[in-house]
C-alpha cells in the first residue's frame, strides 16, 4: 500500500523554527519527525511514500533518500501552488500512479498508535473512507467527529470554536481512502476535511473513524511541539552522541541536539536544544524550544522563549517568553 504524505506546508505557525529547516524536518527526541513518521508507517504495511510538497520539497527529498532515514522508498510529488489538504492528494496520487487503496498523512504529525489495526477496520467495514481519531480534552481547533454505534462517522465540526465542545474526538491526520474518491475531492485547491469529509457524512456513504489509543501530537505549533517532547521524556532526557554536559550542569526532562554544549553549573530543563547549541556557565533554559547554532551566555536566564536558528542571547540577558528570529542577538533583561 502507498502512503501519500502531505508536506507542503510553510510551517508558518511553528515560526521562527521553520524558517532555517522545513516544519517535516524538526527534531523529536533528536530525530527527523518525517523519519519518525516514515518508520510508523513501515511498520504499519506501507511500502512505498509519497511525500506532496511544495517548493521547498528538494530539501526534504535530499533528506528522506538519505541512507538510514526511511525503511521505504520515498518519491514525491511537487505542488506548483499551494493546492490544500485535496488538491495535493489528488495530485500525488495521478502523479505517482497510485492505483489502489492507499493511505494520507499528515506530514507534521507524530503518531505512536499503532497504524495496521485502521487499515484492517477500514477493509472489514468495507469502508470508502476511514479516518483515525484520538480523543482530546481541549478540541479546540481540530475537526470533531461524531459516530454511531458501528463506528460510522455521522457528522463533522470542523475547528469547533473555544469552549464549544469539552471533549471530543479529533481528526488525527491519518486517513484510509479507496481509490475511487479521488475523484470525487472538489477541483482547484481544496482542503477535504472542510469538504469531501462533510459531504459524504451527510450523504450517509460508508465513512468510518476509528478511535486510536496512545501518543499522538501535531507539531504544528511551539507550544505543541514542546508538549509532545514532555509526554514522551516524562522524567527522562534525550541525549544525542557528541553532546557536553560540564560538571555541576544538568539536563532534566529535555532533549538536547548533537554537538550541544552545556556549561558549568548550567541548567536545561523542560526544553528541546537542537544541534550545536552551546548554552554557558550558569546559563538556565527552561519551558523553551532553541534551535541549532544559537549561543546562550553564562548566567543567562531563557524561559518560555523560542529560538531561532543561529541567535545569540548575551551574557547575563533574561528572556521571558520571546521569539527570536534566526541570528537574533538579545541582550535585554525581562523581569523573571
């Protein structure tokens, strides 16, 4: 079964990240969240993947067909314009040659449910369409399915508003389609969980969501992206090769890149350091997100921020919740 994976996206809520590498490409416990994602499906019976990506797609071909970064072979297909969530699908799928069953993935996903379990409900229920959901306490903006009783998906609310729903159950991005409903996905660009998805709800064809157990995070934001590393560290940190952790130094429940440096008595916690990230004696990151390249100065302070690629925060600086954009230098001091 092929696997069309939709990266096409700017990553531009995960900004200032993504301006330096594409929002596919970000670090999960020091590894490519497109490897990460590559390995599930893999394992899930997927043999071949099809990344749908836009202009920058020659960056995360190069990387996807680098040796060791994907079990399967990785081809892709490059959007011309954005074409939204159905425009790229179908593209990918007449592009590649897709003739059969196949699979849809969102490209800034992790998943740590099991995948295969889908496929199968999808083929007992004989189903055109099927959608794993995950149950979250806080639906707020993602599309919430109803079901009945035989898994059947009566009805969406797509990004219901704040408030409006106290639980629910979530798209995942990971859908199951019959081949035939490509061409049913509306032409031009168009994004299917706001269009295909509801129309076939409310024709009452054979769409059915299965309710998936276990970790499962988009990455489409700091605030998520960091969650996603606490739930899956707990009280543990990931420690890359290459990394030096002075005496006196710590780093608790956080992930640290290779060739990141953490000087005397300093303090990482709570936080994901990319690579190269040289953080100074008696320095303190905490809560925060720094990307690869940046240099934090001994008896820093840095919480709550996120950190662009290459910025430098200055010796003795308190940063309270910023963003700083690649090659940033701070040297200003927040009240704590």
């Amino acid at each position: 079964m092929d696997a069309v994976v939709l990266a096409g996206g700017e990553g531009t809520r995960l900004r200032p990240l993504t301006r330096t590498r594409h929002k596919s490409l970000v670090p999960v416990c020091n590894r490519p969240a497109l490897a990460i994602l590559l390995q599930w499906l893999a394992e899930g019976g997927v043999s071949r993947a099809v990344l749908a990506v836009g202009q920058a797609g020659a960056v995360l071909l190069e990387a996807a067909q680098r040796p060791g970064f994907s079990p399967i072979p990785v081809t892709a297909v490059e959007e011309r314009e954005p074409l939204g969530s159905g425009g790229a699908i179908r593209n990918a799928v007449r592009e590649a040659g897709i003739e059969g069953r196949f699979l849809a993935v969102n490209g800034d996903i992790y998943a740590g449910f099991p995948l295969a379990p889908i496929v199968s409900a999808h083929e007992r229920a004989g189903a055109q369409l099927t959608i794993a959901l995950v149950p979250l306490e806080d639906p707020t903006g993602y599309g919430v399915a109803e079901l009945d009783p035989e898994g059947r998906i009566l009805r969406f609310a797509e990004k219901p508003p704040p408030d409006s729903v106290k639980r629910g159950l979530v798209n995942a991005g990971v859908w199951v389609f019959e081949r035939e409903l490509v061409e049913e996905i509306p032409p031009g660009p168009a994004r299917v969980e706001e269009t295909l998805f509801p129309a076939l709800a409310e024709a009452g064809r054979p769409i059915f969501g299965v309710q998936c157990e276990g970790t499962w995070a988009d990455l489409g934001t700091p605030e998520r992206y960091l969650a996603l590393h606490r739930q899956l560290l707990g009280e543990r940190s990931a420690i890359a090769a290459r990394v030096a952790i002075a005496p006196g130094a710590a780093a608790v429940r956080s992930a640290v890149g290779e060739g990141s440096e953490v000087g005397p008595g300093a303090l990482v916690e709570d936080s994901v350091l990319w690579e190269r990230v040289q953080v100074g004696a008696g320095a303190s990151v905490i809560a925060s997100v720094v990307a690869d390249g940046v240099f934090v100065g001994a008896g820093a302070l840095v919480r709550g921020c996120v950190v662009g690629s290459g910025a430098t925060i200055a010796p003795g600086a308190v940063a309270i919740g910023r963003k700083l954009e690649p090659g940033e230098r701070y040297d200003g001091r927040d009240e704590a």
